[in-house]
C-alpha cells in the first residue's frame, strides 16, 4: 500500500459519510444486466494532522457487485470505520472491502495532497519508486452500450462526432453472430482512424469466445475485454495470438483479484484494465500498474460509472500510471449520470481529453462542501 493512502492519525480526525444515489440518464445494458442507478457514499475527513497541519480530505465509495463488495456491506464498512475514528481507534485499510477502502484511502491522499500544495497525481506520481511528472491530460473512450446494429452505430457516430477517437463498445448479452454484426459495422461506420474495443464482461464460454476472435481479426479492434470469466485463466492463455489483442477486467479487479491472477500474467493478456474502486484505492492502482508494466502487460484505468469525487481521482491515477498520456482510459462516464454529486464537473471530457484538475488534491476546492448538497 502507497503511503498516500495510509489514513491519518485518528487524533482530531472526524468521518462523515453520506449516501447519495445517482440515476443514470438510460439504463445501460452490458452482459452482467442493466445498470440503471449508482449508490455513492461520500467521505470526508476534518480535523487536523498529528503535526497539526489542517486535514482536509474527500472520498467516495460506488460499490459495484461483482468488482466491488455490495452496498449493504460498504454502507456497514464504512460506518464501523466512522465508529473507529470516532473513539479513537485506527482504521485497518487491509480489512476493509474494496469500495470502502477507496472511500478513505483516497479522502486521505487528498488530505495529504492538499496539505503538501500538489495534486493528487503529482502525490502519486512521487510515491513511486521512478517518480516521473504525471500527464496533464489524458485521452478517454467512449462506452456504446449493447443496442441495435442501428442504435449502436448511431452512438458510435454520435461519439465520434464529440470529438472522441476511441470506442468502447458492450457485447456479450446477444450471439456471437449479432455482436459480431454490430462492431463491424461500426467500423464501416467511423472508419479506421477510430480505435475499437469491445467489452463481453466475462459472458462468453472458450468455445464462443473463440469464434468472437476468429470473426473480429480483421475488423481492427485494439482489444477485447474479458471474453471469458474471470477464472477461466487458461481460455484467456488459448485466446492470445489469434489476431485480437485480450484485455482482463474481472480476472485483476474482483476482491482479493491479486492472489488469483494467472501466473506469469503476461501470458493470459495483453492488458489489464484497472478499477481503482475495486483495487481499493488511487495508491494501490498506480503501484499495480507499474508492477504490471513491469511484466509487459499495458493498463488502461476504468470506473465503475462512479461519481464526480471518484471518477476525478481516476483522472490522477490514469495521467500517474506509466504510459498515462498515450492510450485512452475509460473515464468518460460522468454523461451516463443523470444526476451527479455536483453540478460542475471538475475533470470535464473536451473532444475525448480530460483535463488532470490543476489544484491541490482532486480538485482543490471543488468539492467543499459537497457532502451537504
């Protein structure tokens, strides 16, 4: 675990947690179900430091079976957490699920960032045994959601319209055959300039998967993501090298991933998307990520359709991990919400970039106050 996201000593230290739940604007269809509302908690840090330095921090947690533990068992975390504080006792972070764990790993890197005068990827940045200056911006995809051929590509020009020049499209939930109509004619549709993905969540057996590759190698697609389930390590290993790049998701990102990942991992993928909600924070994504530069394997750094607080520290932690600025992440989900933590997004998506936030912390004082809104 990065320094960063070590909590505070609980001398002077308050916890605030607030619940909020946020529709999203449709449902968005993907191979595990329909996701139609995301419940955040909110948590802030007050109070001072030991050195008596003000402490000042913000944190979410947007729980998200299968990544993440559910929301009964974070909103149960986190107040047993709150209760800890509260009598003087110290947070374990190790013992504490993974959506909760990002809640207060990341309000106290920004506590520490505040107070040192950087930002959070600069905070991260530094952490790190090569440190390295993390990027100022970061390219971003754009999800297309299981539809119609006709509906998907209307989203997929729609997206490429915005300005975005990379797509991440939703199969899995329709046969092979249908998913393998929708992407390419996608690709008929924005041409080659547009990078393509293609996510199954996991839907697909080997035999299925298989045949997905075979009818993709000539379509162009940067990657697939998670073709098979989570465990199912050697269909990933048999998938490599038949013309289709392989990306993992569930595999690295379930609870307690780390001690179940294939070994050596840069035989079973190409690339690890990384959630740091289900990592358990900012800190232990940007550490995995150079170990998993490190072994050869590229990581792309993804939410879980999170809130403002969340998905603007996904911001620091994709321009801090190696390579941040040269491959898009999938950041671009604050548009999904209807209604979101805050009515101005501090890390807004501008033709298919986000802007790292410039002020201390996550975004300086963009969120004061946002646990009262």
């Amino acid at each position: 675990m990065a320094p960063a996201d070590d909590v505070p000593t609980p001398d002077d230290v308050r916890v605030t947690v607030t619940e909020r739940s946020l529709p999203l604007r449709s449902p968005l269809g993907t191979a595990t179900g329909e996701i139609d509302e995301r419940p955040v908690f909110l948590v802030g840090l007050t109070g001072a430091f030991a050195d008596g330095s003000p402490c000042r921090g913000i944190g979410e947690a947007a729980p998200l079976p299968p990544w993440t533990e559910s929301v009964e068992d974070c909103r149960h975390a986190l107040a047993d957490a709150r209760e800890t504080v509260a009598t003087g006792g110290a947070v374990a972070l190790d013992d504490l699920p993974p959506a909760a764990r990002h809640a207060l790993s990341l309000a106290s890197a920004d506590a520490r960032a505040r107070r040192d005068g950087v930002t959070l990827s600069q905070a991260l940045a530094a952490a790190t045994a090569d440190g390295g200056d993390p990027a100022e911006s970061v390219r971003v995809n754009a999800t297309v959601g299981d539809g119609s051929v006709a509906a998907t590509v209307a989203a997929a020009e729609s997206a490429v319209s915005e300005g975005f020049d990379c797509l991440k499209c939703k199969v899995g939930a329709r046969p092979v055959d249908e998913d393998t109509e929708r992407l390419r004619a996608v690709r008929d549709a924005v041409g080659d300039d547009v990078a393509l993905r293609a996510d199954a969540n996991g839907a697909w057996g080997r035999e299925e998967a298989e045949r997905a590759v075979d009818a993709l190698a000539d379509v162009g697609l940067e990657y697939l993501e998670q073709p098979v389930p989570a465990a199912d390590h050697e269909a990933l290993r048999a998938l490599r090298g038949r013309g289709v790049a392989i990306a993992v998701d569930e595999t690295v990102n379930t609870p307690a991933s780390t001690a179940e990942w294939p070994d050596p991992i840069e035989e079973y993928a190409d690339v690890a998307v990384l959630k740091p909600m289900a990592l358990g924070g900012p800190g232990e994504t940007v550490a995995v990520a150079r170990d998993l530069r490190d072994r050869g394997v590229d990581t792309v750094v993804t939410t879980t359709i999170d809130g403002a607080v969340a998905r603007t520290a996904a911001v620091h932690v994709a321009a801090a991990v190696p390579g941040g600025d040269d491959r898009a992440h999938g950041l671009a989900t604050g548009a999904l919400l209807e209604r979101d933590v805050v009515d101005d997004d501090p890390a807004p998506v501008d033709a298919g970039r986000i802007t790292v936030p410039a002020g201390p912390g996550v975004a300086g004082d963009a969120f004061d106050g946002v646990q009262n809104r």
